[in-house]
C-alpha cells in the first residue's frame, strides 16, 4: 500500500495544476488518471483563458510557454444577424485581458511540469474507487498491469470531470443538483488554416449561433451550433465552411480561409451544479462539480479558481495545522460558481436559437444586443464577467 497526503483523481486541467500547486508547497500527492497521456491531451476543448488563470498557471511554474506562445486579446466581436458590435475588454475593465492558449497546450504544459519534478502522476489506472472519505481515513483503489493496488492518503481531489467517480461516490442524498440540459450541442472544426479575425468572434443569427476562434495565427477553430441529434459524419467540411459563413457578418464571412478539418467534434451544452463540494475528506473540484456552456469560455477557467481556492485551504491545513480554508471551500468556490453560471447561460440565451422561441422571446434577444449597442455599462458588465470576476 503507497501513502500520500493528497490523492488527485483526473489529471486534466485540474488535478495537474492542484498537483504542481501542492507540489510547490511541498504537499505530497499522487495523480491517478483513467486514461493514457495522448488521449488526453487529444481531447479538444477549452481556448480562452483568464488573466486569473493565467497567473494561477505562472505561480504554479507552468507559464513560460504560455508567456510566449498565448495570444493576448484585447476585445473580442458580437454579431447578432449580420451586425457587429465590438467588446473592447481592456477599455471596459481598465486593462484586463484574456490569453487564447488551447486546453491542450495548458495540459501538455502541466504534463511536462509533473515529470520534470519528478512527482507521481499514473496513467491508464483503471476502477478507481474511493472509501472511507467520510471519516479520517480515506483510501484509494485501482488497477494497473493486471493487479489492484492500495493508496492511503490525508485527502481526496476529485478533479475527473462529469463523468468521474468522485461525484459518483457521493450518496444521492447527500448531493443538490441543479441542471439544465440545452435542446442543441456544438458542432466544432479545427483546421490549420489562419484565423478570419484577429479577435475571436461571437455570432448570434437565426440559423443558429457561430463562434470564430483560434489556437494561433494559422490555427484556427470554428464551432456553429447544431441539433443534438445531429452527428459529425451529418458534415462535409465544405458543408460546415458554408454554414460557418451564412451565420457570420459579410466581412468575416469573406475573411474565412478554409481548409481540411484536423479534427471535428459535437459537444452537448448542459448547466450543472453539485452542490456541496465537500464531502467529509472528499473534494470535488472543477468539471467533477460543475459544468459550463462553452458560450462564456468559462469552464477551464471556473476549474482554475476551484484549484486555487482548494490549494490554498490545503496548504493552510498543512501548513497552519487550520482547517478554517477546507471547511470554508465548498462555500467560496461556489459564490464565484453560481456567478459564472449566471453568465453562462445568459449570453448562451443571447447568442442561441431555440426551437420554440416564441416571437416575443425573440425581440428580447433583438433588445438585449441594441442594449449592448447603446450602453456601455452594459458592455461594461457583459466584459467584466469575460475577463473573469475576481478569485
Ligand atoms: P476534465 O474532464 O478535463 O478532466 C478530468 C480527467 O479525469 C480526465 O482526464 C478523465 O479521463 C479523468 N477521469 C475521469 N474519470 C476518471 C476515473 N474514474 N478515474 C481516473 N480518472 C478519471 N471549456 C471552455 O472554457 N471552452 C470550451 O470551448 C470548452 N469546450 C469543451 C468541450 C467538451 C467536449 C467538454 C467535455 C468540455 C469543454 N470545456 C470547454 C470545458 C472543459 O474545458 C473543462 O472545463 C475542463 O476540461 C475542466 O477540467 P477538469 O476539471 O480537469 O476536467
Ligand atoms: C475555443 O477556442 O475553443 C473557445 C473559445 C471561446 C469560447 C469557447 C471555445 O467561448
């Protein structure tokens, strides 16, 4: 049987940046993760990060790629049937900025950090399970190379994602869920091919939302919105191209620069909260708690202030002998939790068509963007939630 102080399940985002932060502090922590490296870092998802997220990153001694690499962004384009409306970030939160750094990169990064220290991180460890998490003495158990081994550890970091076994483990009873599952997913392309803008693009139209993003300047990633039951062999890539640009302005849609998908993708958009977050010596953390419509490019980096608040709390119990910041973690994380939910979903409702969207549910989509247009306190409020609230 191995010991740890604090035992992370997933190593996505969130366990590898918990593990380099704990690291850091000289807390001892072991990642088991379900999947291989490559697969993980095959999955395509997140694209913008905070400015939070990206400090959280450079504390935890991963940013210097990022430093050189990440594409600062000063603003970014609503468009709502065709007219534009330009969100200038940086003037409407006096400076703030967001960096567009892919998931993929963030995770390679951290990858690489964990092996460079020399710190535990187990790959394709299968039937994870936890106990005793709810007294004094957790353990965890998995298989690897046809045998199950045995972790006794101080705590549990649940950071495997909705799908984990962390949540799972928690009796129904004890767990809140407030959900709403969205009638449309996003379909998403990524191609080698150089981005139509220079910032990212929003675009709200009656065949549906468009969103314009990039990994670099000759990478770029695309999504429109399309039906759940729709499937990505339903698409071309000359059928998404075509699409892409019936939903955009006429200027970014003569800007698009097509070219062979490298990857292509549908995610279904659901709003989820677990609540509490902790359970006895069992944290959940990240996706494991909470899940985001991309629409907000908030998921990663709700993830990133869930870790600070619970690397804090851990290694103010370690380091203090207080257990004022783990008792105090579910309440913290979710206050900024609910307010990035709220954001979430409100410009999800802005941006998206719904099927049965009533004529009068319509026009208060129309007033909401010559709102947007007309106010700049309104702008105000809709750049400060993008840049991120603070931690
Ligand atoms: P993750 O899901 O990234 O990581 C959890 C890890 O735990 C995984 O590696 C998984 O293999 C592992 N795991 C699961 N069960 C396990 C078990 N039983 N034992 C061991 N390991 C286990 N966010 C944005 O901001 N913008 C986007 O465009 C965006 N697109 C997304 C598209 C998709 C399809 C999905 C699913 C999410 C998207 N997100 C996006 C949100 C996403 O970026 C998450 O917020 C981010 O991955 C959260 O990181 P983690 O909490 O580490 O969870
Ligand atoms: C992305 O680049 O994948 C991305 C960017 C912003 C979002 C969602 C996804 O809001």
């Amino acid at each position: 049987m191995r010991r740890c102080q604090v035992a992370i399940i997933g190593a996505g985002p969130s366990g590898l940046l918990l593990g380099a932060l704990l690291h850091k502090a000289g807390i001892d922590a072991i990642i088991l993760e379900r999947q291989s490296r490559d697969y993980v870092l095959a999955r395509i998802r997140a694209g913008v990060l905070e400015q939070g997220t990206v400090g959280l990153l450079q504390q935890a001694g991963v940013g210097a790629r990022l430093q050189r690499e990440g594409l600062v962004h000063e603003g970014f384009a609503l468009t709502y049937n065709g007219q534009s409306l330009r969100i200038d970030i940086a003037d409407l939160t006096d400076g703030k900025t967001v960096t567009v750094y892919g998931q993929t990169e963030v995770t390679r990064d951290l990858m690489t950090h964990r092996d460079t220290i020399g710190a535990t991180a187990i790959y394709e460890a299968k039937e994870v399970s936890l106990e005793g998490f709810d007294g004094g003495s957790p353990r965890v158990f998995y298989s690897k190379d046809g045998l199950r081994h045995e972790i006794a550890c101080d705590f549990i970091a649940g950071c495997d994602g909705f799908h984990g076994v962390s949540r799972a483990s928690v009796p129904d009873e004890a767990l809140s869920i407030f959900e709403r599952v969205y009638p449309f997913g996003w379909l998403g392309v990524l191609a080698d091919v150089p981005p139509c803008s220079h910032e990212l693009i929003y675009a709200g139209h009656e065949r549906g939302f468009a969103l314009c993003s990039m990994r670099s300047l000759t990478r770029s990633r695309y999504y429109i919105q399309c039906s759940l039951d729709d499937r990505v062999e339903n698409w071309s890539d000359q059928a998404f191209w075509d699409e892409l640009r019936r939903r955009l302005d006429p200027e970014a849609a003569e800007a698009i620069v097509t070219g062979p998908s490298i990857e292509k993708s549908i995610a279904p958009l659901r709003s989820f909260v677990a609540e509490p977050l902790r359970f006895g010596r069992m944290f959940l953390v990240g996706d494991a708690a909470h899940i985001v419509p991309p629409t907000g490019a908030k998921g990663l980096n709700l993830a990133a202030s869930d870790v600070h608040y619970l690397s804090e709390a851990l290694i103010e119990f370690y380091g203090e002998r207080s257990s004022a910041g783990i008792d105090d973690y579910s309440r913290r994380a979710l206050a900024r939790i609910w307010k990035a939910e709220r954001f979430s979903w409100s410009l999800t409702g802005l941006l998206h068509q719904f099927d049965l969207m009533t004529p009068f549910e319509r026009r208060m989509q129309e007033a909401e963007f010559v709102y947007l247009q007309g106010s700049r306190n309104a702008r105000a409020s809709l750049a400060e939630n993008y840049v991120g609230l603070p931690f």
